[in-house]
C-alpha cells in the first residue's frame, strides 16, 4: 500500500466513528451597499493610503497615458519593465519601444530585478481594502509584480467593488476554469514586514512603493 | 519518524519554560509585543458587528472539512494535479524530506530558497537538506534572522520576536559581515540585499499552504513581505508543503477566512500578499506534499478533532498568560503557546509532550479569541486526563506514588493527621535545607518561589483548645 492510500484509510476508518455535520451555507462576510462610483473610488483611495499605497486618479486614458510619463521621468524609469497585455500597452502606448521592456518568455530575473519600475494590470479592485487583484498566468508577469522596486498597477475604475464578497463570484467562476493557471494574486499596499520588534518597515523583499493608476 | 529528533536538542519542557520565567529580559520583549497585539486585536475585532459571525462561520466550514477530509483530500488532489501540479502524500517529516531530497537530486538543485511554513519547521526540513548536501535559505525576515542565529521561532507569525534589533544588528555583523547597526530600515536593507541574490541564484523554492481548495484546487497563500511570492515565483521548481488538515471544501468559502486570518494574525484587514495559486505557469515544476505526520491520530480521538481546524493565526499565543511569560521554546516543540499545547502532544505522543496540556491555569483567553473557536481549554483538560491515564511524564511512578499517597492519607482522619504534621516538618525543613540541594522536582518551583511559612497551631489543635 502506498502512503496515500494508508493516510486516506486511516482517515475514513476514524471518520467513520464521527457524525458528518452538514455542509454549511456560504457565508455573506459583508453587507452589500451598492455605493456610488465616487463613493468606491474615495473608500477605495482612503484604504489603500492607509496601507502607505498611492493612488493616482486620471479621468481619462489620455491623463493617464501623460502622468505615467512623467511618473518614468520622476522614477528615472529607463526602461519601465510593464506586463505584456493590451491595458498596459494601451496605457504605455506613447512611450518609444526603447524606453519599455515588456515581459516575455524567458527573462532572466536578474535583469527584471535592475528595473527601476514594473507595470502591471488589475483585473478587479477591492475598495474596502485597497486591495488589486492581479491575475498572472506566467512567471515574467509574477516577478514584475514583485522584483522592480516600484509597482505600477494599472486599473479601470469601473473595476471597481465594494469589498472582496461582491468581488467573488467573479472571482470563484475564473478560479475554477479548468485553464487557468498560474496565481491571482490581492496586493494591499507595498510589501511590508514588522519581524523586528515589531516596527513597521516597507519593501523589504518586494517593491517599496505602490502606486495604482486609476483610470475612468 | 523518530519523534524524539523533534525535540528542541536538550530542551525538556519544565527546563525551558523555568528558564524563560527565570530571565525577564528574555521574555520581556516576547510578553510586551504580544500585549500590543493583543490590544490591537481587541480594537479591530470590536469594530466589526459580524465579527462574532465570522468565527461561528469558519468554525462550522473548519469541522466540515475535517468530517470530510479523505474526499476533500482527494478532489484537491484531482484538481490541482489537472492544472500541472505533482501530488505526494507523505506519512511521516521523514518520507516527506526524502521526498523534496528526491525531487532536489532530480533537478540538480543546490540552493534552495523558502517562505514562511509551521509544516517544514515541524518536519525539520532545513537539517535534512543540509545533511543532503543542498542550501536551504529562510526567506521570511524573521525566519531568516533565526536561522542566522541558529535558533528556533518563538512564535509561529513573528518568529524572531525574541530579539531586539541590537541583537539582530550584532548577528548580521557577525553572519554577513555587515557594519553594526540597530536602525530597524538598515537591517531590512541589509537582509533585502543579501536575500535578492539568493533569490536569484536559487533552483527551488517551497512554500506552506494556509488553505489548500478543493473544488477548483488551488492553494492561498497569505504574506506580507512579498517572499513567498519571490520564492515561488523566481526558481524553476516550487514544492509546496501542506498538512493535510488545510483542506476546505471551497473556493466560496474562502473570504470568510481571509477576513478573519489577516485580522487576528497581524491586525490587518489583508495581508500585502494573497496569493490564490492554482497550478503551474509554463516552463515551471509544482509539486505538492500532502503531509500527515501525526494528524490522523488526531482523528483516532473524536474529542480531539476541533485541534485539527486550527488556522495557525498565532492569536491564542498573544493572548495567553503562560506564553506571554515563558516564551515560545518553552514548549520544547515547533508549536508554542496554547495551540501547541494541544497538538504537540498528539503530534509527538503523550510520552514527550504529556506535560504541556498542564502549563496553563485554563483561563480561557486563547477561546475567546480563536478565530475558529477551538474549545483549547476543554482540550486541554481532555488531554490532561490521556496524560494520567497513558505513559506520559504526567503518569510517572513518582506521580502515581504522590496520587495513592494522597489518597490513602484522605481517607481517615488518623492518617490525614499523621500526613498534615509530615507536611509541616517537611516544609519547615525545606526552608532550611539549601535550595542546591533540593530535588530536581522541588528545585523547580523553590527556585523562582518563597517557601510558605508554616502557620502557628494547626486547626485541629486551635479548635480542641476552644472546646476543652
């Protein structure tokens, strides 16, 4: 008998002494508000600074597209790193191919950790928590995630939900595709740690600053 | 697995706790931070009207799956191996070690790069591929900072919580070769700066698992520093390390607990990191190590199985009195605290840890708290029973002698008189032998204690002058 079949039959042999309580409901967690557009973006905006996030609001791609060049122009940014996928390249999309280096398969991690900057796309946005949900189906897109030590997150507001639960279904039915891969991965704040007597430090091994780029 | 290797080496349980309530500077920095986390917890929690619902929620989901485990195991199993993952399923810390052991040779690793896990610390992993020759680095801060220091977690969330940053400024000098500093940023540049480079050059990385899904197989993984992402992300290979009692039924059920899990773990309402891994990305190896190691003996005691929904928050150890005091290697195992108290025994037998479920005064705190209402201290006393009732050091023959000779002195008025006037001249005695002396047994509570003073007349003898 293998190990897996003499941990399973220890199992059900124990088990079969206990009563099997009923499956429970599916929790609510929180209340939903449907709160306005306006209202997301500011809950949104409060909860993300909190967690020492920075949110940069853009009305339009056009706004968008400007900051994010003087933001590369601010970091010294040449070139920015920035996930292959059309938000990104939409919003980069004025930039000249020499000042960007998009993901592909194969980088070498030691040339994404000398990028000063890494753009990446979200696919939803908690406003509860400030937290971006980003969905990467291959390594490259992970590590410019985690490696540059500024992240760029791009989202639309529209993508916008009031806290994780009203974000779920979405984010269950996607989860349970059979091709999907990779991780989804929440993002509150940058990476932080608090391992030494407890006080607070950013960026310890991810990037020290994030900022979301919020578009719409 | 030789259970006795899992001990911490020389460390018995009633000498670490006497030693870590013996040096207060030791302990002071462990109980100070757990009271803020406490506090802090106390605020956040209060906040939330729901909160109470939560815990009854995940407590219910939590005793689900465990009523279920062999089919939830299974479909986990299933569903993640059809997203590209390997699936092992290990018995024992040693048939796991030679598994990640196997799967290092196969690839050619030499370095080896690890988030955060309880599972690995338990299974003593780090000694196990160093004695195969390959390069284990701990990746989390804290984690790192101990195995610098060649020691042990003192708490299953912040493990170096132990050490001032002077002590980690004089280790990183000392290991790394680092100019001293105590500046709480330059210690974590200096850590950043040297893990980047293991980061990068390592083959394999191994992370825990906080909640293994079955219906869509996919692991969360909760952080905060952005290591475990970096783990298994940069090296070629990642295994990942889960007990199998971290199963749950449900992608739908997983808000619950992270609500719950970021709140009472570090006091925030999510971790910086929450990664929902279901699989492998192109070009890379996943594999999966469903350990036992004493779980299913869990599940042999029905009264025990609540031990098994344990969410590995470290709350109970914040708020417990005892842990706040002795610190975490007291509990001469992996897991401290409370929680520790009634796993450890299960895990490692009744033999070597039969001592733990009575190194508390069952004030609850750690209950009141549990995100998942873990009866502990009815656990406790459960276990408290199987160690007087098992071989366990609680069922010596020097505690039996005690009990019967307790016994016989209760029960008739002669001998208890004869066993009272025993007990006066042999405290009155006690004081005057010196403490060196003194049996190890009695050592052990003399030497943090005065003896009582022996009262005036006994009552008897004060009542028979009152009626002559």
């Amino acid at each position: 008998m293998s190990s897996r079949d003499n941990i399973l039959q220890r199992i059900r042999t124990e088990l079969r002494k206990a009563p099997a309580p009923e499956q429970p409901p599916v929790p609510e967690v929180w209340p939903r508000m449907n709160p306005s557009s306006e209202q997301l973006v500011e809950q949104f905006t409060t909860a993300l600074e909190q967690v020492d996030g920075e949110v940069i609001r853009c009305g339009s791609m056009e706004e968008a597209r400007r900051k994010v060049t003087e933001l590369a122009e601010q970091l010294d940014a040449k070139p920015v790193g920035a996930v292959d996928c059309p938000a990104c390249r939409d919003l980069l999309s004025d930039f000249p191919a020499d000042r960007v280096a998009w993901t592909r398969d194969g980088w070498d991690p030691k040339q994404m950790a000398q990028l000063p900057a890494g753009l990446v796309a979200a696919e939803l946005l908690l406003a509860d928590t400030g937290t971006c949900v980003v969905v990467n189906d291959t390594a490259e897109q992970r590590l410019m995630c985690y490696l540059p030590p500024v992240c760029l997150v791009v989202a639309r507001v529209d993508r916008l939900f009031e806290h994780m639960p009203a974000a779920w279904e979405e984010i269950a039915r996607r989860t349970a595709e059979p091709q999907q891969r990779g991780e989804f991965v929440f993002i509150t704040g940058p990476s932080r740690t608090a391992d030494i007597e407890k006080i607070l430090i950013l960026g310890v091994h991810g990037p020290r600053r994030l900022m979301v780029i919020l578009v719409g | 697995m030789n259970s006795e290797n899992l001990h911490l080496e020389g460390a018995s349980f009633l000498k670490q706790q006497n030693e870590g309530l013996y040096e207060p500077a030791g302990s002071k920095a462990t109980g100070e931070a757990a009271v803020r986390s406490t506090d802090k917890n106390r605020v956040i929690t209060g906040a939330i009207p729901y909160w109470q619902d939560w815990r009854e929620q995940a407590r219910d989901i939590k005793r689900h799956a465990v009523a279920n485990l062999d089919k939830l195991l299974v479909e986990f199993e299933r569903n993640i191996a059809a997203r590209g993952a390997t699936v092992l399923w290990a018995e024992t810390a040693e048939e796991a070690n030679r598994m990640v052991i196997d799967i290092a040779r196969e690839h050619d690793v030499r370095s080896v790069v690890k988030g955060k896990s309880m599972v690995t610390e338990e299974m003593e992993l780090n000694r196990s591929l160093q004695a195969a020759g390959i390069r284990t680095v701990e990746t989390d801060l804290g984690e790192y900072i101990v195995q610098l220091a060649k020691q042990r977690p003192t708490h299953i969330v912040t493990p170096a919580l132990h050490l001032s940053a002077e002590e980690v400024g004089r280790l990183f000098h000392e290991k790394l070769d680092e100019p001293f500093t105590s500046e709480h940023q330059q210690l974590t540049d200096i850590a950043r700066r040297h893990l980047r480079e293991e980061f990068i050059s390592a083959d394999m990385g191994m992370s825990g698992c906080n909640f293994a899904i079955a219906d869509t197989g996919t692991m969360a993984i909760v952080e905060n520093e952005g290591n475990v992402g970096l783990s298994t992300s940069t090296p070629p290979i990642h295994v990942a390390t889960i007990g199998i009692e971290k199963v749950i039924p449900s992608i739908h059920y997983l808000p619950v607990f992270l609500q719950l899990l970021a709140r009472v773990g570090t006091g925030q309402s999510l971790t910086s990191y929450t990664h929902l891994i279901h699989g492998t990305t192109p070009g890379k190896k996943l594999y999966i190590i469903l350990l036992d190691n004493g779980r299913t003996r869990i599940l042999r005691d029905p009264a025990a199985h609540n031990a098994l929904t344990c969410i590995r928050c470290g709350m109970c150890l914040n708020v417990c009195p005892v842990y706040r005091r002795a610190g975490g290697w007291a509990y001469g195992w992996v897991y401290p605290g409370p929680i520790g108290s009634i796993i450890s025994p299960h895990l490692v037998g009744m033999k070597q840890a039969g001592t733990l479920p009575f190194a508390s005064s069952l004030c609850g705190a750690c209950s009141e708290v549990c995100p998942v209402k873990i009866d502990i201290p009815h656990q406790l006393v459960h276990l408290r029973h199987r160690a007087v009732c098992e071989p366990s050091p609680a069922n010596s023959i020097l505690d039996r002698l005690t009990w019967r000779a307790w016994a016989w002195a209760m029960s008739g008025p002669r001998r208890y008189k004869l066993a009272m006037w025993a007990v006066r001249v042999g405290v009155r005695a006690a004081g005057v032998i010196p403490q060196c002396l003194h049996v190890d047994k009695l050592r052990a509570w003399t030497r943090g204690r005065e003896l009582p003073k022996v009262p005036g007349p006994a009552f008897r003898k004060w009542w028979k002058r009152q009626r002559p």
